[in-house]
C-alpha cells in the first residue's frame, strides 16, 4: 500500500513537472510522455524502510500543498530531453 502511495505521489509530481516545462514555452514530446513511469523511480523502495524528517518536509509545502519542483539546466548530465 506504501508503494501504491509513493507511486501515486511521483505521477503528481510528474504532471507538475510538465505542466512546468509546458508553460515555460518547452515542447513536451507525446512519445517521450508515453515512456516514463512513476513506478521506475530512485523514490520508490520496493524493499527497505525510509527514514523522514517531517517536520522538515512539511516545511517545504507551498500554498497548494507541495514541495517546489528542482529546477534542473538542460546541460546537466541528469537532465532528460522532453
């Protein structure tokens, strides 16, 4: 059930993150929307315990009830091409 959470939370995120990136002006690829997954993220452990700060977290909230979005330049070597 914890996982099922987790993943519910990355594909909120996700969805924040495109909308970002669409309203920043960027073109967000159909093809490349239809390849990713919530549930292959570093977020997800299938099979250990996770330790959280939460009155760190909550600190983060915005006025919406979430975190910010990293904000990620398209030179680094992590950064995905949408």
């Amino acid at each position: 059930m914890v996982t099922n959470a987790v993943v519910c939370w990355d594909t909120e995120y996700m969805g924040l993150a495109v909308g970002e990136l669409c309203g920043a002006g960027r073109e967000v690829d159909a093809e490349v929307l239809a390849h990713i997954s919530p549930a292959r993220s570093s977020g997800v452990n299938y099979y250990g315990s996770v330790t959280v700060d939460y009155e760190h977290e909550l600190a983060q909230l915005g006025e919406r009830g979430h975190r910010p979005l990293r904000a990620v330049a398209m030179d680094d070597p992590g950064a995905v091409g949408l």
